[in-house]
C-alpha cells in the first residue's frame, strides 16, 4: 500500500506515526528559517511529502529526525533559490502560542520575542546552525553534514550566532576584566 | 587563561556543561567573575531560545496534513488492489504436460553387459530406438540387491560408481584447504615484526620533519612519497593502522605540498589530535602496550612537530614580508607572532597579556566594536608611521587564527593527558604498577 504519487514503501500508519513525532521539530526549524507560519506549514508539508517519496534513502539506524531537518532546510534553500519572493520575516506582532503551559514558563515573554527577532537577523546558515545546535541538540559534525559544511566552519557559525545575540542583549560585561 | 581565550572559546564551544570543558577554563571561572557571567548568558539565552514555543498553527498544520496524507491513500486505494495472495495458474491446458520423471525410459541397469558398456557408441546412445535391444530391456533375473547402483550421465551412460579412494582424497582436500587458511590468516594477522609494521612510525616521523621544513626540504621530502605508499601498500597492518597510515600519507603530502603556513598548522594540529586520541582511547581500554605505542607516539610527534611549530609561529613574520610594517617601530614590544606560552598561559596565568604579548586590540584595532576605534588605536599604536593597514589586518587576522588553532590542539583539550604523555619519546613511559594515563605516573 502506498501513498498517491509516491512509491514509498512504508505502510501509512508508521509514516504518520513519523509525522506526528517529527513534525513539531520540522515546523519549529522551518518557522526560525522563515519566520513565518504559512511559509512553515508550505515548506513543513514538502517536507514530509519529499521524506515520503525518498523514504528508501533512509538508511535505519541513523538519525531519522537529522535525515528530516536536513529534508527541511533543503526545501527551505530550494524555494529561497526558486522564488525570491518567499517572505523572510515579519514577525507576528506577538508570541503567538496555544501552549499556555509553556508560555507561562518563559521567565519573559518581552524577552522571547526580542530574542526571536534577534535570531531572525542572523544569516540564515548562522541561524540555521544555531537552531539545530541549541533546539536539537545536534553535534557541530551532525550539522556539519546536515547544512553541507565543515565542522569548522559550522563552529565559526555557533560564534557568530552567539557573539552576536550576547552583543545585543548586552547582558555580558562589555568589558571583561583580567583575572 | 585569559578572559578573552576564555570567552573565546565559551562562543564556540558545543556544550555549556562544564565537565566537558578544559580544566583550564574551569578553573578560570572559579576565579573570574566576568567570564563566569559571560557563560551563564549564553546558556540563559540559549535556553529562553528552547522555551519559546511553537506557533499555535503548528498543531492544526500537522493535522491538516495528516487529513491529507489519509485522503491521498484513499484516492490510491483503488488502483493498487491486489488480491491477497499472488495468481496461481489452475488450468494445465496453457502450459505442456509436465512428464512425470517417473516415466522417463530410463536404461536398466542390467541391460548393460559388464564390459560392453565402454562398446557403446555415442550415435547409438542418442538415438536409443535404432538398438531394437535397448528399445526391448530384458529383465534380469539374477542381480543382488546388495550390488553398488552404477550412476548415468545425462544420456543414461553408466559412469562408474564412487570407490572408497575419492572419500579419503576430499577430506585430504578439506585438510589442505583448512591448513592454506590457518596460513593465510597467520600471514594477515598483524604483528610488530610483520613486514612494513614500522611504516606508521615512519610516517609520523616524515610529518613531523615536514612540519617544520623549509620550503627546499620540504620538496625534498615529497619525493619520498611514492616509496612510502608503496611500503603501504605492501605493509600488513590491522585495519585501524593503514587507516592511519593512508591519513598521516595525505597529510605528509598536504604539509609538503602546501605554502600557507596556516593550513600547515591546522593539518600538524590535526595529526597530533588522532595520535592523542589513540592513546586516549588505548588508556580508556587499559590496554597498557598500545598505550606505551600511542603516547609514545603522541610524544614524539608533539616534540618534533607541535612543539617547534609553536615556537616558530611566535617569531612569525608573515607581516613583515608583506612589506608594510617596521617590527621595531611597530606595536611597542611586539615582537611579531603568535606567543603561544603568553596567549595561553595556563598554569602561570599570565595569559595574554596586551603589554607583553603579540598585539593590544584595543590600540590596534582589532576590537569589532568599530571603526573609529580602530582608527583611533592604529593612530596610537603607530604614530605617523606609514604603514600597509591591509597587511596588519592580514597578520592580525593569521595570528588570531592560529590562536583559535592552538585552542582545538590537544595540549589545549586534553592538558591532563598531553602532561601524563609528554617526553615519552624521550625518555620511554613510565613503568611498573599504576602505568599509563589512568594510574600513577
């Protein structure tokens, strides 16, 4: 049995056992991409539907939520490339959230939305490797081979997304003294 | 260590737990309050990042594609109905009888005269109804059940039946198979005096005479490639060992092959870094003779290689040649380069000091806050000297890089270990009880 379109054989109970697994991670990285929930449910959707029809390329035993995310972030840079008009960024005026419980936890909320909109100003391969480093908790040689860089170079990104958000909220000591 | 190290390397690090730090940096923020703050806002502005939560169009998206991954198979359904089980052929008509093997004439046995089988020609085997004899078989009356079977070719020629000689020639066989076998894994399986056991060794001494070679020498040493792959490909060698081998051959031809002092720096830090995680990972099994191979290993390579490279990077002149800055007149006592042992120091804290070490960012402009901060220090620092702004900002830019170079070094990873290795080429490791990294030294 098999989807329309596709040729995949994995039964559709298990693929949507993938999805709803996988798909709050594969929004949430496409929504700091974009910036934009239609963007992220568009590209969210390709997503799966391309994981679907190259489902034999998974190798088992492997990271099937890094195999997904790096899914993502190609589409994301395919439709970047394809169509210059995908709407990076307006960001929604507030947190928009049905997660009360999660909501209410943030220590600041003011602070959430500052934050976001100071990751949504870092290029996108910095924010994309920021994402995966601090959401998913991916090693810098899972991003490495996630965005097609080298471990280097996806360290070098970490220290620009870092230096960059601590330089804004200005939270560290502008002048760190000496021991 | 000093704060900027420090944060340095808490910007570019992959975790913020401190047990995965260097003991350096810890004992750092012990002692350092700023810096201590400096990790405590990353890892706060990390985690208000995970907190924030998803959009509420997360979860009605998810099911809307769910809804539409159901109705795609729907639509599917149709057109890829099977039956349950696959199509099985009921009627015989389509397809030619099968004959029953039963049926097929076959040649008595006893029809054969002894000694007349041989007499049969090939013509008359094929065409069995020309022989009106073997088209008729007689019966025979007169054979014991107990009497060897001969066995027929193809055509029904009788072949002889097995003699008792062929079973004791294929367990000969077997054996001679066994014995080729216990020989070749003997052959394959590695051993100190196999032949080409010392090309590791020998590689690693080639790299490290590389790392520090000038230009001239360092073709020199290239040509010794080609005999050192051959000596590979001819080395018996377990498969952790060619591995090696095959990458400390690249990186010899890499360092000899290569101008810029910095890719030089990263491939003798990158050889340095496997040979350390070989004794490391040999320490963590206890395994006390590879501990001795590797950390010697380690030793030789940091005293010959790593060492030297350090040393020479502090007298680096890169700046110099491009021809733009006077060393006297230049930085105050800046003596050029990259001191590792002022940059670094770790045990002596004195770190990297703006009055002693290579360069003061604040007077010389490598501090990103602006540019008229850094107009401002380059007017200090240099006065009306004219000088080349781009090649000071080159030398600048290569000195902060082997800085971060030395950061990933395993002296700089790993102090604990890189201390308990240190001048075992030397002097030979540490014997008797506790030996190796993990027990006394």
């Amino acid at each position: 049995m098999s989807f329309a379109g596709t040729e995949s054989p994995l039964p559709p109970d298990s693929f949507k056992a993938v999805v709803e697994a996988h798909w709050t991670a594969v929004y949430r990285l496409l929504y700091s991409m974009t910036g934009n929930p239609h963007d992220s449910e568009d590209l969210a959707q390709e997503t799966f539907l391309r994981a679907l029809r190259r489902w034999d390329s998974f190798k088992h035993g492997t990271n099937l939520r890094a195999w997904l995310l790096r899914i993502a972030s190609n589409a994301f840079f395919d439709v970047r490339r394809k169509r210059q008009t995908l709407k990076i960024g307006p960001l929604p005026d507030e947190i928009e959230s049905g997660n009360s419980a999660v909501e209410n936890a943030l220590e600041n909320k003011e602070q959430a939305e500052l934050i976001r909109v100071a990751v949504q100003d870092l290029t996108e391969l910095t924010r994309l490797v920021f994402h995966l480093r601090v959401t998913e908790d991916l090693s810098f040689k899972e991003i490495a081979k996630l965005a097609d860089i080298t471990e280097v170079a996806a360290r070098q990104h970490m220290h620009q997304a870092r230096a960059k958000l601590i330089k804004r909220f200005g939270d560290a000591p502008k002048d760190a003294g000496e021991e | 260590m000093k704060c900027e190290a420090a944060q340095n390397w808490l910007l570019q690090c992959e975790s913020l737990q401190p047990k995965t730090w260097p003991v350096g940096l810890v004992k750092h923020l012990r002692v350092c309050a700023s810096c201590y703050q400096f990790a405590k806002s990353i890892k706060r502005l990390e985690k208000a990042w995970r907190r924030i939560p998803v959009p509420a169009e997360c979860e009605t998206s998810k099911l809307n594609f769910l809804a539409r991954l159901s109705q795609l198979e729907q639509a599917k359904l149709p057109e890829i109905e099977q039956p349950e089980s696959l199509p099985v052929f009921e009627s015989s008509e389509e397809l030619p009888a099968l004959v029953p093997i039963d049926t097929v004439p076959e040649l008595d046995v006893a029809e054969v005269e002894p000694g007349t089988a041989e007499t049969h020609s090939l013509d008359e085997l094929e065409r069995p109804d020309s022989d009106p004899e073997i088209a008729q078989p007689r019966k025979v009356e007169s054979e014991p059940a107990e009497k060897a079977v001969p066995r027929r070719d193809r055509r029904g020629k009788e072949t002889p039946a097995r003699d008792s000689g062929w079973g004791g020639m294929r367990w000969l066989a077997v054996a001679a198979a066994v014995f080729m076998v216990i020989i070749g894994i003997g052959l394959l399986l590695p051993s100190r005096n196999s032949p080409g056991a010392d090309v590791v060794d020998r590689l690693i001494e080639w790299n490290a005479e590389l790392a520090n070679a000038p230009a001239k020498e360092r073709k020199r040493l290239l040509e010794e490639y080609e005999s050192f792959n051959t000596d590979l490909k001819r080395a018996v060698l377990s498969p952790e060992e060619r591995q090696l081998a095959e990458t400390l051959l690249a990186d010899g031809r890499k360092l000899a092959t290569s101008e810029d002092a910095l890719t030089q720096a990263e491939v003798v830090t990158s050889i340095a870094d496997k040979l350390m995680s070989r004794a490391a990972a040999a320490a963590d099994k206890g395994n006390e003779k590879e501990i001795e191979r590797h950390g010697t290993r380690y030793s030789r390579f940091n005293d010959r290689a790593l060492k030297p490279m350090w040393n020479r990077f502090a007298t680096f002149k890169a700046f110099e040649k491009k021809g733009g800055f006077i060393k006297d007149k230049g930085i105050g006592k800046d003596k050029g380069g990259f001191d590792k042992d002022k940059s670094f120091e770790k045990d002596k804290d004195k770190g990297l000091d703006k009055e002693k070490a290579g360069y003061d960012k604040d007077k010389a402009g490598s501090d990103k806050s602006g540019a008229k901060d850094e107009d401002k220090g380059v007017a200090m620092a240099f006065g009306k000297i004219e000088f080349d702004r781009a090649a000071y900002e080159y030398w600048l830019l290569q000195k902060m890089q082997f800085e971060q170079l030395y950061m990933r070094s395993p002296e700089f990873m790993r102090p604990d270990l890189h201390k308990q290795f240190d001048g075992w080429g030397r002097k030979g490791p540490p014997f008797g009880p506790g030996f190796g990294p993990k027990g006394r030294h």
